[in-house]
C-alpha cells in the first residue's frame, strides 16, 4: 500500500510539474484547432438537423455561441439542438477555444523569448554577415562600434548581420537588436552549431578573437576555421589572429583574410571584408616594421600636390598621404592639382628606404 501510494503521489507531482512548466507545441495547437473544427461541425449539423436551419444560419450561430457573442438573431429553440448548444458549444467549446487562444499567445510569446535570446535558428537568413566569438572585455562597447561601422559602410548597410555567441544568454543589448542584429546563443566548436548559424548561406565570416590577450585564442579560431571549411562555405572569411606565426596557418584553413585584433579600431576590419588587402597596409600603419609613416618637416610653397607625389617617388624617399599646413591643421589626399602651403609632409616608407636630409628635400621643391 505504502509502494502504491508513493507511486500515486509521484505521478500526480510529475503530472502537476508538467502542467507548470510545459509549453505546448504547434503540434498540440493544430490538435485542438482540428478538435474544435469538429465540434463546430457537429454543433452546425445538429443545428440544421434539429432547428431547420439552412447551412449558413447553423454555421453562424455556432460560431456567436462559441465565441460568447450571443446576438441573438438566431438562436436554439428544440430542446435538442439546446441539448446540443450546452454539450457541445458550452461544455467543450468554448472551454476549448480558450486553451486554443492561450496555447497561441504562449507560443508567440516563447518564440519572441527564444529569438531574443538566441535559441532560434534564422532559416530564412541569407548573404549575411555572420560573426563568430565575442570579445570576453567590453565586448558590448566593441560590437556597438563594430555594427556603426558596417551600418555606415555603404557597401554594407543593408546587408543583414547575425552573431554566434555565448556571451548574452539574455538576449543582444538594445542598442543592437535596434538595428537588426540577431544573435544565435552556442559555442562554434559545438557539433551542428555553426551549420544552426547559416555558415553555408552567408556571405561574410568573422571569426573573432576572445582574447587579445591569451595566445591560446588563436588555437580556438585554428580550430573553428577548419570546422568552417568542412562546411564548404562559399562566404568571404576573415580571422583575426594574435600571433603573426599564425596568419599563414590561418589562411591555409580557409582564412581570406588575417588581421590583428585592434579593438579600438574595426574600421580595418570592414575594410578587409569590403577592400581585402587594405587591412595589410593599415596594419602597418600601426608598427614600425615594414611599412610605416613618418613625418619630414620641410616648407613647402606654392607647389601642386601631384608635383610633390611624383617627386617624391622619383626620388625613392616614399609615398605621400598628407601634408601639414601652417596653422598645423592636417590635410590628407588633396586635390592634385591644388597649390599646398605646408610645413610638413607625411609619407609613406619602408625598412630599406633612405631618406635624404631635410635640407636637400626642400630643394627638390625649389625651396
């Protein structure tokens, strides 16, 4: 008896437990929509059978009766077909149409829930950018600045963007959602995920770094890479990596694109998604090594821009990109043919450049 008792009292809990928690399935929706399409039916059979009324006046009376509406244009005389009203609009009925209704506002509500919060695959999303990892410090702050600029990039502004995180569990800040990101909550190493993500429709892949600061993060965009190009995407895939060592592993594993992770600036990662190759040369903007700015303090009057160009690279001392006016204000690319006022250059150089002393550059302009 005791056995008994405890197994009656263990199923009424699981029963009262599922009755708490369960949210009903579109399956169960279309159950009780058949099951109320059938009482309908019979409720207007009854109603022509027992009352004489044509098809039209049965159907519309049923419906005002389950739906509580009660004009009381036609109504159940018989005591048959009230017999019928009571049984069958009454007692299941509209009890029926109510769990439909409830049932319906409860899926809506839980599909809105998952999709803010990334439980939803996006089926219907294609060409899209999709971004893979988030920063683990301020990655709300760099994803804001790293949206604004592909928002602002023309030739991305209507392309639509999904991110592959585990980073907001309770949906993307509002800042985002705003502007039409979507978020899909899982690890890229999980089996199944990245295909969840659209990996094989989009038309942009980022991999980000976690952790600009942990070497070990190159070897989980190693790993997502190679899990990527089993997929055989045909998207543009950018990596960043933190080891330069890294970048030709990268590239060997699908990469189009390496790039080190500057947070501060993701402009250069737009710009090797749109312009691949820039990100190189804005890379070595950054360092020393290789390719880099330098500043060389000589007045320049009343000569063309396009005449400071191409002395400059006949003269093999580098590639011009601005220049320094008198007041100290910056200009950079000028019209060509534009007479310059400056009292610096900023060019372009490499490692095995030799730059002439300022004095002979300025007679190179006359000066």
């Amino acid at each position: 008896m005791n056995s008994i008792g405890l197994l009656l009292k263990r199923k009424k809990n699981r029963l009262q437990f599922r009755r708490e928690v369960h949210l009903h399935e579109t399956s169960d929706l279309k159950k009780r929509l058949a099951l109320f399409a059938g009482i309908i039916g019979l409720h207007s059979l009854a109603m022509v059978f027992f009352e004489d009324l044509n098809w039209w006046q049965a159907f519309w009376l049923t419906m005002t009766s389950a739906s509580t509406t009660g004009y009381g244009d036609v109504s159940a005389a018989t005591f048959w077909g009230q017999f019928s009203t009571i049984v069958l609009i009454y007692g299941m009925g509209i009890t029926l149409l109510a769990q439909i209704a409830s049932d319906y506002v409860e899926i809506r509500l839980l599909r809105k829930d998952m999709r803010i919060k990334g439980r939803m695959k996006w089926d219907n999303m294609q060409n899209h950018i999709l971004i893979i990892n988030t920063p683990i410090y301020d990655s709300e702050r760099y994803l804001g600045m790293l949206i604004s600029q592909i928002s602002q990039t023309p030739e991305l502004v209507d392309t639509p963007i999904q991110i592959l995180t585990l980073a907001f569990p309770d949906g993307l800040p509002l800042e985002l959602r705003a502007q039409g990101v979507v978020h899909h909550t899982g690890d890229a190493l999980e089996d199944g995920m990245l295909a969840s993500a659209g990996v094989q429709k989009a038309k942009y892949i980022v991999v980000l770094c976690e952790d600009a600061h942990n070497s070990h993060s190159d070897s989980v965009t190693f790993d997502t890479l190679h899990r990527i190009q089993a997929l055989n995407p045909t998207a543009f895939i950018m990596a960043e990596a933190i080891n330069d060592s890294n970048r030709p592993r990268f590239k060997a594993a699908g990469a189009k694109a390496v790039i080190r992770p500057v947070r501060a600036y993701p402009e250069m990662l737009v710009r090797s998604l749109i312009a691949p190759g820039t990100e190189q040369v804005l890379e070595d903007l950054f360092r020393h090594q290789g390719d880099h700015t330098i500043r060389l303090d000589v007045h320049i009057t009343g000569v063309t821009w396009a005449n400071v160009v191409t002395t400059l690279i006949q003269k093999d001392i580098g590639t011009a990109l601005g220049y320094v006016q008198q007041n100290g204000e910056i200009i950079t690319h000028p019209q060509t043919h534009a007479l310059i006022e400056a009292q610096g250059l900023i060019i372009l150089i490499n490692d095995d450049q030799d730059i002439p002393s300022l004095e002979d550059i300025g007679q190179y302009f006359n000066v």
